[in-house]
C-alpha cells in the first residue's frame, strides 16, 4: 500500500505535502495521527508545532488508479495486435489485488501450452504499471471461464511424464477431463521423437497414455 510518515507544523501542511507525495486529493487520504505536541519559549519566546502522521492512501483510490493504467495500457495493446478481447475488472479491496478478466474469441491464442503467453502479457502489465505508477498492488490476468491454475498443473504433469517415458521406457498416464485438456496434452507431445500415446475411456474418465517408441 502505498503509506509514508510525514511531519509539518500544522495537520494541513502535513496533508498538503501527502498530496504532493501521492498525487492525490486529500478525500484520497486516509490519516493516523502519531504525534502531536506544541512548546512555547521558542525563539523570541513564538510557540511552536509539531505534527507526525502515518498517511496512506485509500485502497478504493489506490485500486482504481492502477487498474485504469493496466486498462488503457491492454486496450491500447489488443488494439494494435488486432486482438478481439474484452476486458473486465473486479478489485479486490480486502486483498488489495486488481483481477481484470479477459474475455472473446482471440482470448485462446493467450491460453495456448498452459497460458505461457498470458503470463509473459501479465508480468508486462504489472512491469508497465509499476513504472508509471511505482511498485503497488498485483494485477492478475484472468480468462474468463478457463481454470488457468489447473492447466498449468496439468502441462507440468505432463512436462513429468514424459521425461520419465524417456529414462524409463515405460508407459504414463496422463487424466483429461476435457476436450480443451486432452488438445492441451496433445500439443505438448506433437513435437516429441519417439513418444507415442493411446487415448483410452471417455468424459471425466478419459486419459491419455504415453508410450516410448523404438
């Protein structure tokens, strides 16, 4: 979160000097008051103050900020690349995450060989915000409808499999429980020399077993 103690002699000038700092209206701010004191006998006997605050600003303002960069930063992105994606966010305030969820036709060519592309696109985006913005919240690229941590489980059970189909030589199996699955699987082994495989059962209890071929 973006948080930074600040002193001045007045609560005012502590705030004004936090906008300055974040960029930010003081309705932006939240304030926690850390000290506060005043002595007289000062120089030719003038009073003085002193006020010391922890000031952050507020997760809504901090979020949004953000996520508007990552947008504009994306759109502007599919729009060169001549991609047909939609975007749609939800900020996680307890969390203080920002998940913008991707959604349209051209949302597979991110999804290919366990999402390898949309993590490259997801590290550019938080590396664009985080150098226009500084370092803050992560932004998490989500495609709709597509359970991309099961994925990258089942490409790394795969990448396994194979290597040991070739120490061992003998058969692995690999459980799909998708047509999406089963060409994810398949696409990983296409370009394997001497790695065969049978697909064998149907729906959930479908697998595919890779074999060594002489």
């Amino acid at each position: 979160m973006m948080e930074k103690e600040l002193e001045g002699k007045s609560l005012d000038q502590v705030v004004e000097a936090a906008c300055q700092e974040f960029g930010c209206l003081p309705e932006d701010l939240e304030l926690e008051i850390l000290e506060y004191s005043s002595s007289g006998g000062g120089l030719l006997g003038i009073s003085t103050k002193k006020v010391r605050a922890k000031i952050r600003v507020k997760p809504d303002k901090l979020l949004t900020e953000r996520a508007n960069k990552a947008l504009s930063f994306l759109k502007e992105l599919f729009y060169y690349a001549e991609l047909k994606i939609e975007t749609k966010t939800n900020l996680l305030k307890d969390q203080l995450q920002i998940e913008i969820y991707l959604l349209g036709e051209d949302v597979k060519f991110l999804i290919q060989n366990g999402a390898e592309p949309l993590s490259a696109l997801e590290f550019l985006t938080n590396k664009v915000v985080a150098k226009a913005l500084g370092v803050g919240p992560k932004i998490i690229l989500k495609p709709e409808g597509v359970n991309i941590e099961k994925e990258k489980k089942l490409v790394n059970a795969v990448k396994r499999a194979l290597e040991k189909v070739k120490t061992t030589k003998e058969p692995q199996v690999i459980k799909v429980g998708s047509q999406r699955e089963q060409r994810l699987v398949l696409n990983l082994i296409k370009d394997e020399e001497k790695i065969g495989y049978v697909i064998e059962g149907e729906g959930r209890s479908k697998k595919v077993i890779l074999n060594f071929q002489e």
